[in-house]
C-alpha cells in the first residue's frame, strides 16, 4: 500500500508534465479492486454520459476503492477505424497532465503499435516520488462521452515492454499497485511534450524500441500522446469539471460532470468567471501567508498542497501519513490568486483539517485534506468541490479568451 504518494513529472519542452497522483490507499482497499471489466464489444457509448458530459464520480460508481479523493470516468476504448471497443471504468481524470494512458492488464483490443525511426514508439513518464510509468505508444480509436470517435495515440502502460531504460526501473506495475485502470490527461496543453520532443532525441521522455534495445529518439507533434479533447471536431477547446460542494467531514462519494468544450454548445457556455492567464508552464502565482508560489490547479492531485506557515499552525501527521497536515482543530485560510500576465485575480478561502481524524470515518471524499510541499500551491482536487472550473487548452479560442487559461 502506498501512503501520500506523490507523481509529478518534470519540466518538457516549455510545458510542465504535472501528473500529481497524490495517493492515499483507502484502509483495507489496496489490492485489486480494479479491472476493465468484459470482452471486446461493438461500440456503445458509456451510458453514464450524454453527449458531450461524462459523468465524474469521486469515489463513487466508476472507481475502485483504491484512495480518497479519487475522480473517475469510463473511457471507450477502440481499435482505431473499427466498431471493436471496450468500455473502461476506473480511469483517473488529470487535469494536470495531456493524453490517455491505460494499463495493458485492462485492454481488451488491439492497438495499432506506433513507430518512430524503423522502431516501436515507447515513453518513459518519471514522478516526483522516484517512481513511473513506461511503455508503447499505440493508436486507438477513443470515444469520450457521446463525441465521434477520434483516432488518438495514447501510452499502453506496460513495464515488460522492449528494454526498460533505466529511469524508468521502478515503473508501476498494475492498476492494483496504482489503485486505476488509467490516467485520462485533459490538461492545458494539446500533447505531453511539445517542441522540445520534436527537436531534440535527448527529451529524456520519447524511445525507439527494436527489440531489448531502446534509445533517445525525436517524435513529431502528430505522434506524441495527445490530449484527446483536441481532436474532438467541435468540443475541443477545452473542458469544465463541474463538482458540488462538500460538507466539512466529507462524504462517502459524488457525482458530477466532466463537460467537453467551452462555448461550443449550450450546456457549456460561460458563465461569469474569472481567467487567469498562465506562463508556458501552466502556472500562475498564488500568494500565502505573504509568500508568492507558482501554483497550478489539478484533479489529479487529492488534496491541497502548499508550504505550511509553520509547523505550529500546521503540524504534519505521524507515519504513516505524515504528508498530510494534522492541526489539532480545523484551521480557516485565505490564499491570493493572480494570472501570469494580465488577467484576473482574487481571492480563495480554504480549511485543513486533521487528516487522521478525517478518514477514521466511513468517508472517502474531503474538502479540508492537505499537506506540506516546499515551494509551489498546488490547488488540487478540493479546489473543485462547489466550483465549475475551466480550463482553456493553448492555441484555442473560447468567449474566455486564447488558451492555455484557468477560470473560475
């Protein structure tokens, strides 16, 4: 079992390859639980989503018992050009990260295996915890919601694949080590990498495999893992996670909407918000306790992330959670929040509560979780309880502006 796991990937090409998984195993629900569920069928759309909504689940119907704060949907999964699909619950949504990564134990089709340089494309995805997710880039056809499938090359999560480069040698293993089928990357940006992997083979992400022999190769934007929303032909300027308010305590789970597109439809136009532009990063600055941080919002992150005011107003709980904060009561917070460069700013009020006590209840989802990183404010997950958050992704247009952008 892991206990305050944290994934976070480095700086490519410009962009920030967020992937923040901070993982907290549900007590007694760290082994298996997590499965793709039925052979290959043809193709129906999930029917827990209409048109272009996907229903979200937070520890609800569509995830595993794996961690608290866990956002899911069901992903249709196809060999590309064909009616040969499978559905796939249990898949994380990250809004922090680009492109489509599922696990090989869970896939039912067959994939078009992609090639770079006469070998097989493979990816090495590293984390902040020294841990990380290798394996091929394949084609496959993807259906979100109700949307027209699009043909999209994603990440097959398979340490077996090729030979492992040696970043990649503590790469996960299973959908039951991780505690989801896969990772859904909805992000700002419209690939994993960008330029940089376009320019140089030496990106430190991008190999090509023949046989046991895998080496630093160049990649084109068109076969990097793209973020599937993009290559929607109407929805594809971004998405909307729409989630309601938790009470303090929590709640066992809740449902909500992860909504294709900004503007593009009437169940996804604006309503007044704020926009905060971000740097070729996706960051913007938050600042608190009189301290600016980049900061950046993520559901794939489940609780709060920041750098205490001290260890007094804040203390870390004992091991085994000693990631998470534990003040002896509920503590109130205000953070400023402003855009990289014009745009808005205000102001964001949040609590912590004692972590251990938190979850010694039969509750799986929490507004008030947090814990201490050095540096950086990452608006994770709680962030969303009660808000509709958008997200712009770059080089698209919407009534908010050109993104990349958050707003809210």
């Amino acid at each position: 079992m892991k206990s305050g796991k944290v994934k976070s990937g480095g700086m490519k090409s410009g962009k920030i390859l967020f992937l923040f998984l901070i993982l907290v195993l549900v007590a007694g629900c760290g082994s298996g639980g997590s499965s793709a569920g039925g052979s290959a069928t043809v193709a129906t759309p999930a029917p827990t989503a209409v048109n272009n909504v996907l229903t979200l689940t937070v520890n609800g119907s569509l995830c595993s018992k794996s961690y608290y704060n866990k956002p899911c949907v069901s992903v249709t999964i196809c060999t590309a050009g064909t009616s040969t699909c499978q559905t796939i619950n249990d898949v994380l949504v990250d809004t922090g990260s680009s492109g489509l990564r599922i696990f090989k134990q869970v896939l039912n089709v067959s994939l078009v295996q992609d090639t770079v340089s006469s070998g097989s494309l493979a990816e090495c995805i590293q984390y902040g915890d020294g841990s990380s997710d290798w394996g091929p880039i394949q084609t496959a056809g993807i259906i979100l919601g109700s949307e027209p499938a699009v043909a999209v090359p994603i990440q097959v999560i398979d340490s077996t694949f090729g030979g492992i480069p040696s970043a990649c040698q503590n790469a996960d293993q299973t959908p039951a080590s991780t505690g989801f089928n896969g990772i859904l990357g909805v992000g700002l940006f419209a690939q994993d990498c960008g330029l940089a992997c376009v320019n140089s083979a030496n990106n430190g992400l991008y190999y090509s495999c023949s046989g046991g022999k895998c080496s630093g190769v160049a990649v084109p934007l068109s076969s990097q893992v793209q973020n599937p929303v993009s290559l929607l032909p109407r929805d594809n300027n971004g998405v909307i996670v729409q989630l309601p308010a938790v009470a303090p305590g929590g709640v066992p789970s809740v449902s909500g909407s992860l909504v294709l597109g900004i503007g593009t439809q009437s169940n996804n136009s604006p309503s007044p918000v704020a926009v905060y532009t971000v740097d070729q990063h996706g960051e913007f600055t938050t600042n608190f306790n009189g301290i600016s941080y980049t900061s950046y919002i993520d559901t794939g992150t489940n609780g709060l992330f920041f750098t205490a005011p001290s260890a007094s107003v804040l203390p870390n709980c004992p091991y085994p959670h000693n990631s998470w904060f534990c003040p002896s009561a509920t503590k109130s917070f205000s953070a400023t929040t402003k855009g990289a460069t014009v745009g808005a700013s205000g102001t964001v009020s949040f609590q912590i509560g004692n972590f251990d006590s938190l979850i010694s209840s039969s509750n799986n989802v929490f507004a008030e979780i947090g814990g201490n990183v050095a540096g950086q404010f990452d608006w994770g997950l709680p962030f969303h309880f009660g808000r509709n958050v958008y997200y712009g992704i770059e080089g698209t247009k919407s009534s908010l502006g050109t993104g990349p952008y958050f707003a809210w």
